[in-house]
C-alpha cells in the first residue's frame, strides 16, 4: 500500500502483529466521535467503537491468514474511517482469490456464531438482526452477555455489507474474480 504520504489515511504505525505491519489512521478518532453521537452515548460509543474497530482487525488478518495459507503473501493492514484495507496478494489460483477474499466475512460469520446464544436469549434480537440498527444495551444488567450481543451487531452488520456484490467490497471482489476467471 502506498498510503505513507496520503492525507485521506495518515496512518500511524501500530507495530507488527504475526509478521503484518498493521497501521490506524490519524481520522479514526473522527469516526469514533460519529458513532459516539449517533447512538446518544459516549458509554455505548466507545464500546460499540472499540468493538466495531476490533471486529474490523479481525476481519482484515482473516484476508492475512488466507491469502498466507494459500500460497499467496500478506504484510500490512490499515484501519481507517471506512473500515480496513489488509495488503494481500494471493497467489494465481481461482482459488486463492476467492479464499482470500472470502476469509474476511468468514471470520465476521464465526464472530456471529460464536455470539449467537446471548442474542437468542436476550430481548434485543430483532435490533441485532436489523442491519441499520445498534442494540441500546444499558450495561446495567448482564455486562458480559451486553458486550457479546453488541460483538453481535457489530460482526453482523460487517457481514451484511462485506458481502454486497458491489466493488471494492468483498462481495464485489469475489463476483469479479467468478466473472474474471469465466470469461
């Protein structure tokens, strides 16, 4: 990635986790104000920021690991206001490309399973599944099963949105890489 010198990133270094540089943007901050002031609590907020910004990392060293595994290279990974760009270059296979790509909304899809239970019992299921809304959990009750119903929500929506067919998202890649490799 080219983004040392581009004001739309100012990446600060975070250090190397598992042989990938990993960086955060200088307008994350920004965003985490945003999320704060649309849910109407800085408690919620930062939770829901912190576990949202988590969930992305997550997602973006599942690209990692894959395209590792498949025979392909990965060294770095950006976190900025639109979410995390992980610097892959599978190797050239179908299948590569598509497990690359595939990996990110695999792990929000395993985040959801494994946070499933706590939704199912909980009174917030119909604001988890809808896809525009966050739970307003008090943090009151339950503090463990708030913080997974809220991990939840947060890999549900990336989920939801990750698989658009709509490029550059990981949907839109993995209909470009099918349509690429059929014609």
């Amino acid at each position: 990635m080219n983004h040392q010198n581009n004001s739309i990133f100012w990446p600060i270094p975070c250090g190397t986790w598992f042989a990938t540089r990993v960086y955060i943007s200088a307008w994350l901050p920004l965003l985490l104000v945003v999320i704060c002031w649309r849910l109407e609590s800085l408690q919620l907020g930062l939770v829901f920021g912190g576990i949202f910004f988590g969930s992305v990392l997550f997602h973006e060293f599942g690209h990692v690991v894959a395209a590792r595994m498949t025979g392909g290279a990965a060294d770095e990974i950006l976190l900025w206001p639109f979410g995390g760009l992980a610097s892959t270059q599978p190797a050239d296979s179908l299948r590569s490309r598509l497990m690359t790509t595939a990996a990110g909304p695999l792990v929000n899809l395993v985040l959801c399973g494994l946070t499933l239970k706590p939704v199912l019992d909980s009174s917030w299921t119909s604001a988890v599944f809808h896809p525009l809304k966050v739970p307003a959990v008090t943090f009151s009750g339950e503090l463990l099963s708030d913080v997974l119903i809220l991990i939840f929500a947060a890999n549900w929506i990336m989920l939801l949105v990750n698989l658009l067919p709509v490029y550059p998202l990981d949907g839109g890649q993995m209909l470009q890489t099918v349509l690429t490799a059929r014609w």
